[in-house]
C-alpha cells in the first residue's frame, strides 16, 4: 500500500523531486523489485517509471542500470517479465537529454544477455533484450529526424 501512496503523492508533484529525496526513494523503490510476492514489485515497477520523470539523469541512469541487469541476470527469471515490461515504460517515459546518457549504456548492458552461455535461460533472456533494444530504437526515431538522428541511432547501436 506505501508503494501506490508515493504513486498518488508523485502524481502532486510538478518538476523534479527535491535531490535529497531521490536517493532514498530510489534505494527504497529498487529494493522492492527483489520481493517475492509479484504484486509487490509490480507496483514497485510502475512506480519507478513515475519516479523516473522526476529525477535526476543520474539516478535515472542508475536505475536503467540495475533493471538492465535484473534482466540479463539468469537468477532474476521469476522477475524478468515485469521488469522488462517496467523498463520499457521507463524507456517511453524519459526526455531526450536523459535519453541521449541512457540509451548507450542501456544497450551495452543489454548486449550481455544476447551473449551469455546458460541455454535453459537464454531464449528468455534474448527475448527481454531484444524487446528493450527494439523499444530504445523506436523512441531514437520517434524522436529524431532527419540525417542527424539515424547518425546518433546508429551510434547508440554500435555493437
């Protein structure tokens, strides 16, 4: 129930989240994406994307990186399905600036689960990766035109 209460008390806010509450929010927020009751870090995943319009894009990019590697992480199964779906809304949610730092690293990390050894997780794993991947290029191209934008698409995707 905390969880959808910091939702209604985000929906208040207009701006950013003052910076000596972000940090706690996220670790709080991060924290319950490990819970093993699934509506818990359901909610925990709806409400980072909420979070992530109002912090700063260094939180962001943290974030990004720990979803990132929940997905490639082979002992993180159980919550791939809803961190995937909770990263993809992020990926939607975040402006260009905070796009442009997040794209890059997003698509590195996500290279280590097309590439890893374990076939039982594998076809899951690159799954999940390839959705996001997908979904990084289409917000790129929704959000750049022109020749300049296919140049900084093709450099996020340098493999």
């Amino acid at each position: 129930m905390a969880t959808k209460d910091v939702m209604e008390q985000l929906r208040l806010v207009s701006g950013p989240l003052e910076p000596a509450l972000q940090l706690p929010l996220r670790e709080c927020i991060l924290r319950l994406l490990d819970d093993k009751n699934s509506d818990v870090s359901t909610m925990a995943v709806k409400c980072l994307s909420q979070l992530c319009q109002k912090f700063a894009q260094e939180h962001i990019a943290f974030v990004v990186d720990k979803l990132a590697d929940m997905i490639v992480e082979p002992a993180k199964d159980a919550s791939r399905d809803v961190v995937t779906d909770g990263l993809r809304a992020l990926v939607a949610s975040v402006d260009d600036a905070a796009g442009a730092i997040m794209a890059p690293r997003l698509v590195q990390s996500l290279l280590r689960g097309l590439t890893h050894k374990d076939k039982r997780e594998e076809i899951d794993t690159e799954m999940a990766c390839l959705t996001i991947v997908k979904n990084v290029r289409a917000q790129q191209r929704a959000r750049s035109k022109g020749e300049s934008g296919r140049r900084r698409a093709r450099e996020v995707l340098q493999w």
